[in-house]
C-alpha cells in the first residue's frame, strides 16, 4: 500500500511538472486588412508548417491564446494569407507563455508589416521585439544605414540568447566581415544549446571560416580521368580556387571572365584549380568544353553541395572563389572583376 501511494504521489507531482512546462502564446493584434487572416506557423528544418489560422473580427482585430506543445526551443513565423511582407518569429522555449501586442500595417508599397509594440513572457521575446523596432523604424536612407550597426550592437548585448542564434543571419551574406559576431553567439549558446539547428548553423560555418592571411587547406580530389590532384601541387604558384557547377547559371555566366584572367595571367605564373560540385560526370565535362575551360585543373567527387572540397573551404554558395598566393596563404575570397584582377596582380608582383 506504502509503495501504491509513493507511485502515486510521483506520478502526481511529474503531471505537475508536465503541465508547468506547457507553452502558450497570446497574441493581441489590431489594424489587420479586411480578408487578412495571420497564420502562425512552425519552422520544421527548412519549411514552415501550419499548425493555426487567427480569426479577424468585424473591428480588424483578433485576439487568440494558441497552446503549444514543445519539448524543445522551437521557432514559429507569423505570416498573413494573402499578403506579402509580413512576417514575425517567435523563438519559443518549453514552459515559455509569450504575449504580444502586434499591429499590422501597409507601407506605401503595399507591403504588409508587423509591428511588436509590447510583449512578455520570454528574454527571446524581448530581444527580437528590439530587432523588430529597429527594422520598423528604419524609414529613410538615414536611418536604414544605421540598421547593421545596431543589429549587430543587439545580437552582441545579447549573445546568450537563443534568439541571437536566428538573428545574427541578418548578417548571412557578410558572414567573413561579422565573424566575430558570429563567434561570440555560437560561443554563448554551443554549450545549452549544442543540437539546436540555428547554433548548430552557426558551428558548422565557423569551421569553415577561413580568413585573409590563413593558411590555406588542402584539397586532394580526382581530376577528368581519375587522376588526383592536390591544390599543394601548385604551391609557387599564385592559385585562384574557383568552385564552380554546371547546372550553376552565375557560374556559366562568370566563366568568360575566369578564361580571360587565366590566358592573360597565366605565362606569368597564376594558376586555376577548380572544384566542380556537379553530381552528373558527362554533365560536368561537357560544361568543361563548351565553355572553353582550359587548364588542367578539373577536379569532383560528384557529390554535389557535399563536396569534400568545398565542405573543406566552407562554400555555402557559389559561383565561389578564393585567391591564394605563392606561399599558400589566402589573399581574399569571392573576388570578381576589376578587384580580382588588381588582386591577382598585386600577387603576381607585377
């Protein structure tokens, strides 16, 4: 009986323990558009699922406490059907209870927008609320050109909140010049938060950070006819790394420029190695030949975005470069035209 009413109390008091960690957002919006109806949805890897539609009353506004049911940091995106523009996250922890007042507006363009004028329950909440007013209030030329620096301010202040995981990608496009942001987030949140997917995001590009100056990694990969060749091979040379595909439209249309750089530089030392993340062999070479690439270094393993090359250097994205000079140190990535030309120049010691 003694071990009846122990099992009892325990389960008694886990139930309690359950239903304190259950997670609820309360939102309170006003001004939305006659047929607007906001959509909360769930972020799910690289999509965004449903799980609830608000209702808009006959005086624009709605009102609606929507439970959740989370046993993990999850991000959910407040989106309006019909519209284009609007959009706002909440970054939502398990036994987390948001409310927020939200009012939804046009810009001259037509472009829906939501605005957070309040919000508690979550330091997440509070944080994304100020990246929210920052965005909102940047209006003119004038104040848009302070955005990055106080986007970047923001996420600093707060770098042990989850939500700067998710909002230090503001900064995705700039990644090498915010590095050290990018490492002060993923330095705050790797240890609570080592399987989240955004610090996770974080983690795997710093691995592939490779600034100016570094030595520059190796590549060993097999060339068009199963040879392997190593970008070590080229050392003396001054060598531009160019990650390329065929089925990759920019690089198609950069290749001219790439033929150019190698005919006029070559007798003078520069070298083209170049990684191509095809997954189609006969693709891959026929791009090689109608595009007049000339040199000898061609080189795949055919696995496409997982290329052991360019997970080696980070690419996250191409038509992709990176400069190396004589002694195998990096001069500069992602260089194009007139820059990569005076680059190689410089290198050269012309």
């Amino acid at each position: 009986m003694r071990k009846t009413l122990t099992l009892l109390m325990t389960l008694l008091l886990l139930a309690g323990t359950a239903a304190a960690q259950k997670s609820s957002l309360t939102l309170h919006i006003e001004g939305l558009p006659e047929g607007g109806y906001p959509i909360l949805n769930k972020v799910a890897g690289d999509k965004l699922v449903a799980i609830d539609t608000l209702q808009n009353s006959s005086n624009s506004k709605t009102s609606q406490k929507i439970p959740l049911d989370i046993k993990e940091p999850t991000l959910f995106v407040l989106t309006e059907t019909g519209r284009k523009g609007a959009m706002l996250h909440f970054m939502m922890e398990p036994g987390d209870k948001v409310q927020a007042d939200i009012v939804y507006f046009e810009t001259e363009d037509k472009q829906g927008q939501y605005k957070i004028t309040s919000c508690k329950g979550s330091k997440n909440m509070e944080v994304y609320r100020q990246f929210n007013d920052i965005i909102m209030s940047a209006t003119n030329p004038t104040t848009q050109a302070l955005v990055p620096g106080q986007v970047e301010q923001l996420v600093r202040d707060n770098s042990n909140v989850l939500v700067s995981a998710f909002l230090v990608t503001y900064f995705e496009h700039q990644f090498e010049q915010y590095a050290t942001l990018y490492m002060a987030v993923r330095d705050g949140l790797i240890k609570k938060y080592p399987t989240n997917q955004f610090v996770a995001h974080i983690d795997t590009r710093l691995k592939g950070l490779l600034l100016p100056g570094m030595e520059a990694p190796d590549i060993a990969m097999k060339d068009k006819v199963g040879v392997t060749r190593k970008l070590s091979d080229l050392r003396g040379n001054v060598v531009l790394v160019d990650f390329w595909a065929s089925w990759c439209g920019p690089c198609r249309r950069e290749n001219p420029n790439v033929v150019n750089i190698y005919k006029k530089y070559h007798s003078q030392g520069l070298e083209i190695y170049s990684v191509s993340l095809d997954k189609q062999r006969d693709a891959w070479l026929k791009a090689i030949n109608d595009d007049g690439l000339l040199w000898p270094n061609h080189v795949s393993d055919l696995n496409g975005w997982t290329s052991s090359g360019g997970n080696t250097y980070g690419i996250m994205s191409i038509p992709a470069t990176v400069l190396i000079d004589r002694e195998g140190k990096i001069i500069a990535r992602n260089l194009r035209g007139a820059e990569l030309e005076k680059a190689i120049i410089e290198a050269l010691g012309n």
